[in-house]
C-alpha cells in the first residue's frame, strides 16, 4: 500500500470513528427531547451514514489540514448531496434527507440555505458540530471543552437553542467513542 491509499484509509476511518460519536451524541440528545423508537432509528441511522458521501470525494483534498481553497470548500460540500445520492434504495427517505441537510442552519445560513429543517436534521447538525469541536481530528485547529462548545455554538447563533441546552446538560464521556 502506498503513502497516499495509506492516507486515504486513515481519512475513511477517522469520517467512520466520527459518525459513531456523533450517532452517540445524538441518540443522547434525542432521548432528552423524547422522540420515539421510529424517529431515534432514523435519527441514528442518518448519524452513521451522515458523512458517507465523503467516500465519494478524493481524500487528499478532504484530509487537507490548512486553510482551503473556496473551490476546495465548494468541492467537499458536495458530500451531502453524494450521501443522498449513494444511499438511494439503501435506507428511507426521512434518513436520506437527513444526510442530505445534516450541514442546514434554521437561520438559512447552511450549504444548500435551506430552512425548513426537521427536528432530527438539527439534532444531527448540533451533534456533528460539537463533536468537530471537541474532538481532535487530523485538519482540528483547536479542541474546545464541553462548555466553549456549547458557547460557540450558542453565539453563532443559527441552532436551537432548546437542543443546545439538553447538550448542554449531558455528561459526554470522551473516553468512550
Ligand atoms: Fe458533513
């Protein structure tokens, strides 16, 4: 194997251990806003496929540690509509859209600008963010506690702010992945 499928298969696991976290957050989450069964299996499944259509782009690009390139950026954004894509005839449409409006803000300020955004899509949005800033992965600026976290969060002001505050409330053990 060389140097570069070597990388390439370090990015695809570390999208693989970062899906876990966030399904994990996000089943936390969705046990504090009590959905039911059906909408926590969907919320979950989404959780774990959210970033699947990053398999989809070259790996070089999305490992890149620095600053990227506006067609860089536009490039890996495309991962949501990849997921949406790749998982057809795989799983429901509710979980498909799911991983297509994981990156929607409620303030329209997300990759598609979208805002009509269901509850389970928010959930996932918040539990993919938080875990990209309070776990250290390979293009990580900075690893921030629980509470800058939420703070950050909190103050981009484009999530809602009464699932904020159930993750707020969680004891997130980041010993477990
Ligand atoms: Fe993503």
């Amino acid at each position: 194997m060389n140097d570069k499928n070597i990388r390439a298969l370090s990015q695809i696991l570390d999208t693989a251990d970062h899906s876990v976290r966030t399904a994990r957050i996000s089943y936390n989450l969705a046990v504090k806003l009590g959905l039911n069964d059906i909408e926590i299996f969907n919320l979950l499944m989404g959780a774990l496929l959210h970033d699947f259509g990053k398999l989809n782009l070259d790996q070089e690009i999305l490992g890149i540690p620095g600053p990227l390139t506006k067609e860089q950026y536009e490039y890996i954004k495309n991962h949501t509509i990849f997921g949406y894509k790749l998982t057809k005839n795989i799983v429901n449409e509710e979980i498909r859209k799911a991983i297509l409006n994981h990156h929607e803000r409620i303030d329209g300020s997300g990759y598609q600008k979208k805002v009509n955004i269901t509850l389970n899509e928010q959930i996932l949005g918040i539990a993919d963010v938080y875990d990209a800033l309070t776990y250290r992965r390979c293009y990580s600026k900075k690893v921030h506690s629980h509470k800058e976290a939420i703070t950050l969060m909190k103050k981009n002001n484009n999530f809602n702010n009464e699932i904020l505050d159930k993750l707020a409330s969680l004891n997130i053990d980041k010993k477990v992945g």
